[in-house]
C-alpha cells in the first residue's frame, strides 16, 4: 500500500491503521500476556537478560536439512554439534543467523528448531 501510494489517501490510511491495531492487538493477546521465566529488572541491561534467558533453556534442538532432507543424527543437541555435522567451523554462528528462517545456509542447509516432516 505505500510503495503504490495508497498509504496517503485517507481510506488506505485509516485500513493501515485498522491493520497495525489488529496485528498489535494479537500480538500483545499472544505474546505480552504470557508470563516470563524469570524476573525482568528495570535497570537490566538487554545483555543480562539474554544471558539469564538463555540459562533458563535446558536442551537445544537443532534440526539439519540438506536441501530438503533430515541430516544423520538430527536433531542436535547443540548448534557446535549441528556444525561438525555439515563440516563447518563450529565456532560460526551460521546457525544462531538462519535458524527457523527457511533460508540455506551455503545454498544448502536449513536450520530448524522443530522437526519439519
């Protein structure tokens, strides 16, 4: 609507509206109304809560597809494992970039969280 200029006349900007409150509105229905896993801190910086968050996630799955089929040994219980896998330097952060994105890595691998059978 905006790159064809819709979002300037006054009815495409009032449906762009109408859009951002319903889509807000489910997010803040799904999303904000869980409860966390820990406690946030007014003065917490975005790093200490990623940090503790991350403590809280006990296992890891990493699911490794090459174009389309499941990898041997998935999933992995690590994002190291899942490299050492495809044969790549397991310090790349090649998985914490593309995972659950649908994009290959190299043209080849894809990245999931969940099993996608």
């Amino acid at each position: 609507m905006h790159k064809f200029g819709h979002y300037y006349l006054p009815e495409g900007r009032a449906l762009v509206l109408a859009i951002s409150r319903f889509i807000n509105t489910l997010i803040y229905k799904s999303l904000f109304s869980a409860s966390l896993s820990l406690q946030l801190l007014p003065n917490m910086t975005h790093t200490a809560f990623a940090q503790a968050f991350s403590r809280t996630v006990l296992t890891r799955s990493v699911y490794v597809y090459d174009k389309g089929i499941l990898v041997a040994g998935s999933p992995f219980s690590s994002y190291t494992d899942a490299l050492r896998a495809i044969k790549v330097n397991p310090r790349s952060s090649a998985i914490k970039r593309a995972i659950d994105t649908g994009k290959p890595y190299l043209d080849r691998y894809t990245f999931y969280s969940t099993r996608q059978d």
